[in-house]
C-alpha cells in the first residue's frame, strides 16, 4: 500500500473558519450601560433617599431668614367690656312677683328692681319681732324698776335728813329749856338720843345709796347693752323682710336681668348684673406662648392714638389661650360695650435681629429645628435652631440659620427623617 502524501494543514484546520463581525454589534455592550446610568440617575430623582420624605411642590410654603429690625410687640384684638361690673343676687328665697325695671335700664343704688314672696319668712320674720319686742318691754321694765329704787332711796334719804334737822333743832330749844332751869337733864337725854338716831339713821341710808348706785349702774349698762344688741337684732330682722325686694347695690346700667315673675329664686341665686356706665377697659384672649411675657405695667397702644396700660393678667389658660385687661392711660374715647379695637401691647423695645417668618414650622419643629432649602429648592435639610423673642410676623434667630436662608415655614410634622423632597 502506498502511503499518502503528508499535509502541512493542521488537524481541523477545515473545520474552523473566520467570521467576519458586523460593525455594530461592537457598541451594544456601552449602549446599554448607558441606559442604566441614566435609569440610575433618573430613579436617584424619584426614589425617595434612605431617611426623606416627599412632599408635592404645592404642598410647600417657604420664607426667607432676613437680619431686620423686630418690633417685640403684640399685637391683640380687645373688646371694650364696663371697668366694674357688680353682681345682683336674691338675698332670701322667694318667687318673683313683679318686675319694676327692664334689662338695660339705668338704675341708681339702692332702687327696687323686683319684688319676691315668700309668706313662710314673712311669718317668721313676724313671729321673731314679736319676741324681740317682749324682751325689749321686759328691759324696760327693769330700767323702770331700778329708777323707781334710786327714786325711793333718795326720798328715803331726804326725809331721814330732815327728821335729823327737826330732831337737832328740838334738842338745841330743850338744851336752851334746860339752862333756865325748865327742862331737867332726863328730858334734854331724851331729844339727844333722838337726834343721835336720825344722825345714825342718815349716816346709813347714804351709805347704802353709794352702794346701790354702784349696783344700779352695773345694771344699767347691762340693760342697754341688752337693749342695744335687741335692737339690732331687730333691724336685721326687718332688714331680712326687706330682702325680699331686690335693689340695686350701686348705681349704673342694668345687664343680664332675666328673672321673670312666678319665678322661684334661691338665697345666693344671680338675678343680673349693674354696669359702670362710662368707665371702660378692654379684655383680649392672648395665645399661650406670651402667657410668661405679659406682665402687668405693660404700656400698650390701640386705634386713634389709644394710650393703655395692662392692668390684669389672668394665668387660667382655656382653648391654648390666656385673658389679659387693658386700662386707659388718659382720657377714654366714647365707646361701646363689646367694640373691638385692635392694640398692640409692647413687649420690648425694638432691635435689629436675624428674623425668620412666623408659621406652623414653629409648632411642628418645636422651635428647635428648621428645614433649609438648597440653592436648587429641590431639597431641604434638618437643622438644630434656637429662637428667641416672637410675634405674629416674624420670630427671632439666635442660632443656626443665617440672612439669605430660605426654610420651609408649612408644617413640618409629616416629615419622618431629617431630609425632605420636594416634587
């Protein structure tokens, strides 16, 4: 067998063969790295960072942090309210019989307003002047008697000073009788113990008055101390009849009178109210946060060039809101019950300060923290602040925000993290 001729070939040198590559397949592979950097820049945009919330554009309020002058003031809507306003309640209990004056009226103190009855009290009241009037009778009885005793003592005593005169005067016409020698010494003993005796019987009874005048005047006072607390008692007995009609305490206009007859009223129960006509002050409802910087002696100003004081300050807070009272530092103007007039009360003086705008980022932040906006205003970030001094525009910065500084002044309480988005 003859052998082949050997081949300079490779083995499978056949089997392999070149394939020419298209001219764009070469840049499939950057295409496609392409489009997923830019869906990475594009869901970098719609995805929400690790720790932000997102927020619609519209959603969004901002203001911008200015170094400007800040009025520490105020300012309040007040009402004008009666500088005095005294209450007029039942005294005693009864039922409404007649009304003599109509709500609103002027009234003057002391006038009748309305009538009550009440036949239980009156019989009472009746039955206790009765008695009083016995016990009076009965110090009079006694005032009586000790008159009657000082009397008869004097007259005692005036006849026991007499019948010593008498019985002197007979022993000195006897003594005389008895130097003639017509009287003999029995008959002078006679008329001298006579007189003895009355001298002795004068002696005693004048004695015996010292003592009971002393007596009588103890009991006198006694008596018209009792005489005076009766007749007290007395007065407020016929005053507690006279409470059964109710009167005016002081002089002024009569408000809040509701009362109507057949009515039954309480000893206590509020019937209106008189108010000072003429004299005014104003009442506002100031927001809690100024409940530490209000402070009574404050000057105030108000419309048409109103000069106030604070004159009250009322700490009970109701509804996150505090009362305040205003009084007139000069002449008040004519004005109404219930008229508002706006006032602005000083709370310090003016000074230049770095300002933001007031807004609900104060309550939501807590006065602590803001959020500032980038120079884009796409994007904002938590930033610890401090506050200080405040009004209804604008609060005061004392750290961490600076002039030139745009922060988002709507409420922040939604944003969960310190970053926001803002779409």
């Amino acid at each position: 067998m003859s052998e082949a001729p050997a081949s300079s070939t490779p083995p499978g040198a056949a089997m392999d063969r070149r394939i020419a590559r298209r001219a764009g397949r070469r840049w499939r592979l950057p295409a496609g790295a392409a489009a997923g950097v830019g869906l990475l820049f594009a869901a970098w945009h719609v995805l929400p960072a690790k720790g932000s919330t997102d927020m619609a554009a519209a959603d969004v309020e901002t203001g911008l942090v200015t170094r400007a002058p800040f009025d520490d003031v105020l300012p309040v809507r007040a009402t004008v309210a009666p500088a005095i306003t005294t209450y007029v309640s039942a005294v005693s209990g009864g039922q409404v019989a007649r009304l003599l004056v109509a709500d609103g009226s002027m009234v003057a103190a002391g006038q009748p307003l309305a009538t009550l009855l009440n036949p239980s009290l009156k019989l009472d009241i009746l039955t206790r002047e009765a008695a009083i009037a016995s016990q009076l009778g009965t110090v009079s009885a006694d005032d009586l008697a000790l008159e009657k005793g000082r009397l008869d003592r004097a007259t005692q005593t005036a006849a026991a000073g007499y019948d010593l005169v008498k019985a002197r005067r007979d022993l000195s016409v006897q003594q005389q009788l008895h130097e003639q020698g017509f009287v003999s010494d029995a008959g002078v003993a006679t008329y001298s113990e006579q007189a003895r005796y009355q001298a002795d019987r004068l002696s005693q009874l004048k004695a015996g008055q010292a003592s009971e005048q002393r007596i009588a005047a103890l009991q006198a006072g006694r008596l018209r101390d009792t005489r005076t607390r009766l007749v007290g008692t007395l007065a407020a007995v016929e005053q507690s009849l006279d409470a059964l009609t109710l009167r005016a305490p002081v002089a002024g206009r009569l408000t809040n009178f509701t009362v109507q007859p057949g009515q039954n009223l309480k000893p206590g129960d509020p019937a209106g109210q008189i108010d000072s006509e003429g004299r005014w002050k104003l009442v506002a409802d100031v927001d809690e946060y100024y409940l530490g910087r209000v402070r009574v002696g404050q000057s105030a100003t108000g419309e048409g060039n109103l000069r106030l004081t604070v004159i009250k300050v009322l700490p009970a807070v109701t509804d996150g809101r505090f009362r305040i009272e205003l009084g007139f530092a000069g002449a008040a103007p004519p004005l109404s019950r219930g008229q508002a007039i706006d006032v602005r009360v000083v709370l310090g003086a003016s000074r230049s300060a770095v300002i933001a705008p007031t807004g609900a980022w104060l309550d939501s932040g807590g006065g602590v923290s803001a959020f500032v906006l980038d120079g884009a205003g796409r994007h904002a970030a938590r930033r610890a602040i401090r506050v200080g001094a405040r009004n209804p525009r604008a609060v005061e910065i004392l750290a961490g925000l600076h002039p030139g500084d745009r922060i988002v002044t709507s409420a922040t309480d939604t944003i969960k993290g310190d970053a926001l988005n803002i779409r």
